[in-house]
C-alpha cells in the first residue's frame, strides 16, 4: 500500500498534468476555431472549382491538356501525405498514417514517390521502407498560400515530367472537432465529375478566349485550389483532434485528482486510526504495570 507521502506526491503529479492539459486544450481551441472558420469558408469556392474543372473534362473530349491526360498505363504514383509535426492529439496521426499504408501496399516502394507535410509521417513511413523525396514544413498558425503554391508546383511538375503517373492526397478530412476522415484524394490527372442521366456529355461549350488558353490558366489554379484545400481540412482536423485529446486528459486527471485524494483521506484515517490503537494499548499497559 501506498504511503502517505507517495499519495501526496501522486496528487501532485496529477494537478500539475491537469494544469497543463487544461492550457494545451484552452491553446488548441483558439487555433481549432480559426482553422475551422478557414475551412468552412474556403469549401464553397472549391467545390465549385471542383464542379467546373470536372464538368469541362467530362465534355471537353476535343480538348487536350497534359493535366487532362490519363496514363494508359500506371507504374509510378506520387503522394502527399498530411501529417502533424508532433502528437498529443488522439489517433489524429495513427488514423491517416494507416490509410496510407493500406493505399501504398498495392505498390512498391521504389514505385511511390512521396512528398510529406508533418513530421510524424514522414518519420514512419521512412521506417517502413517509404522516404519522402521532399518535406515540407507548415506552423501551427495553419498554411499560407505560398506552401499550397509550392507543394502544387512539384507535384504538377513531377507529373507533366511523366516522373509519376498519377498523383495523389491523403489527409484527415475535417467533419467536426471528434470526427476526422482519412481521405485518399486523387489529384492527377484531373478527374471528371459523376454524371446522373448522362446530358453534360452532350454539352458544347464555346470557348473565350481560346480553350487551351483558358484550361492553361484554370487548370493549375484548380490544382493549388485542391492542395490548399486539403492543407486546410488537414489543419482544422488536427487541431480539432487536439483539443478534444486534452479536453480528455484534463478529465482524466481531474477524476485521478479525486481518487487518490480518496486514497489519501483512508489511508490518514487508517494513519490515525492506528496511532489511538497504540496510544490506548500503551496506556492499557501502563495501568496493568501499574
């Protein structure tokens, strides 16, 4: 059995854990709720650049653009893998790591050519026989439009190159601050949007200015618009998964707290208990000395 000292001690590991639990979940959820409204108000501009770019593929088949172009034959695939650069927020990591793995399974590993955001992923799928051929680095203030500029520059680059023949996202989408969605989302090439009863395959579109001119201006917006977008959906989930890993914790120490404060109270009255049982034992014996 614990001593009182030991308890005391316990109890105050616990508060000091609680207390920084507490600031981590009160930080986290300053940056949740600006990460969330960044999310929330970028998705309606990209789901329309996602309609119109899939809308135009689908009845553009006089059109040729390189981005447009499928592969007859896939040998090679990139991959951007969103992680965190570090932990203490639930299976946020563990969920999206193992959505890749399960993806990449189907490919060797000289056949991935993997770009990484986070450390935390690029860390384990370097142990795995997966290394990441770029990293890149994103603060917790949540991503710029210079990183999405980059990150969709290589990852257009290595597929006009023919470096890869398809190109590919995987990311915790964010649904709310307990549910996050592991996605595989492909890139590269541009893919066309499902169609119902079949009448945008009839559409003709007219073209101002020239239709190579406008996909070649469309085409690479659409490109860093879906990267962005993930970054976003990626930083919104993690720190929304954050908050809720401390919002737990602090639970969690608070109901350590009063455990041990329980053990703490029995183990002093089990203390006193014993030291009347050896006062009035010894004042027995001296009145049978006596």
């Amino acid at each position: 059995m614990a001593t009182l000292r030991q308890i005391r001690q316990r109890i105050r590991i616990a508060r000091n854990i609680q207390q920084i639990t507490r600031a981590m979940k009160m930080i986290a959820a300053a940056r949740f709720k600006r990460a969330q409204d960044r999310v929330i108000a970028a998705r309606p501009y990209s789901e329309r650049m996602q309609t119109l770019i899939g809308t135009l593929a689908l009845a553009s088949g006089a059109l040729d653009d390189p981005l447009l172009r499928p592969r007859e034959t896939v040998r090679r695939v990139g991959v951007l893998l969103i992680t965190a650069d570090r932990g203490l927020c639930g299976s946020y990591n563990t969920n999206v790591i193992r959505r890749c793995l399960d993806y990449l399974q189907q490919f060797e590993p000289e056949q991935v050519k993997l770009l990484t955001v986070g450390k935390k992923g690029a860390q384990f799928l370097a142990r795995r026989g997966y290394p990441s051929v770029k990293h890149y680095s994103i603060p917790l203030s949540g991503p710029t439009i210079a990183h999405a500029q980059e990150i969709a520059s290589d990852a257009r680059q290595m597929f006009l190159s023919e470096e890869v023949d398809e190109f590919y996202l995987i990311f915790n989408r964010f649904r709310s601050a307990l549910v996050q969605i592991p996605t595989v989302q492909r890139l590269l090439p541009i893919e066309r949007v499902e169609v119902q009863d079949g009448r945008l395959e009839h559409l003709d579109f007219i073209f101002e200015p020239s239709s190579e001119h406008l996909l070649g201006r469309l085409l690479p917006r659409y490109v860093f618009n879906m990267v962005y977008q993930a970054l976003l959906e990626a930083t919104a989930s993690e720190h929304g998964a954050r908050m809720t890993a401390m919002s737990a914790a602090t639970d969690n120490a608070g109901r350590m707290i009063s455990t041990l404060t329980l053990n703490l109270n029995r183990a002093r009255q089990a203390a006193i208990t014993k030291e009347i049982l050896e006062v009035v034992s010894g004042a027995e014996a001296l009145k049978e000395a006596t």
